[in-house]
C-alpha cells in the first residue's frame, strides 16, 4: 500500500488530533462490552485504513494505519 503524504503525517499522532480532508469516516470497533475502541477512517485519495483510537485503542489514543477491517464487505470498496 502507498500511503499519501497526509496519511504517513497522521500516523503515530495523538488521537486528539483531527483526521485530515481526505479521511471518510467508516464505522466505529467497539469490544463486547460496547466500549468504543477505535473510529474507522478510510482515506479517499490513497485508499489506506486509519484507525483513531481511544484510551482502550491499540496503542490507545493515538491514530495508526491498519489493514481492511475484517467485517467491510468488498462490495463497499
Ligand atoms: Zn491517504
């Protein structure tokens, strides 16, 4: 994957820091227990996945770049 330049800047930012223009909310992880995990943000120019998490994030509260979610159908893009 070739992230854009907006994307590579975001990763490893507090989550306090807002998603940039590019980045198109997708849909929120939450665990079992309804705790709200990470904001799903998928970018329109580069396609990466950006993940914004809380404090019970992965690493909490900071934005980081993952894979597809397992659950987005293909069909969504
Ligand atoms: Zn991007």
């Amino acid at each position: 994957m070739h992230a854009c330049d907006l994307c590579h800047q975001l990763v490893g930012e507090p989550s306090s820091v807002p998603p940039h223009e590019h980045l198109a909310a997708s849909g929120i992880a939450a665990r079992s227990n309804r705790c709200k995990v990470d904001s799903r943000w998928r970018c329109t120019g580069c396609g990466a996945w950006m993940y914004q998490s809380t404090a019970l994030g992965e690493p909490p509260n900071m934005w980081r770049m993952g894979a597809r979610p397992d659950d987005w159908p293909d069909n969504r893009g």
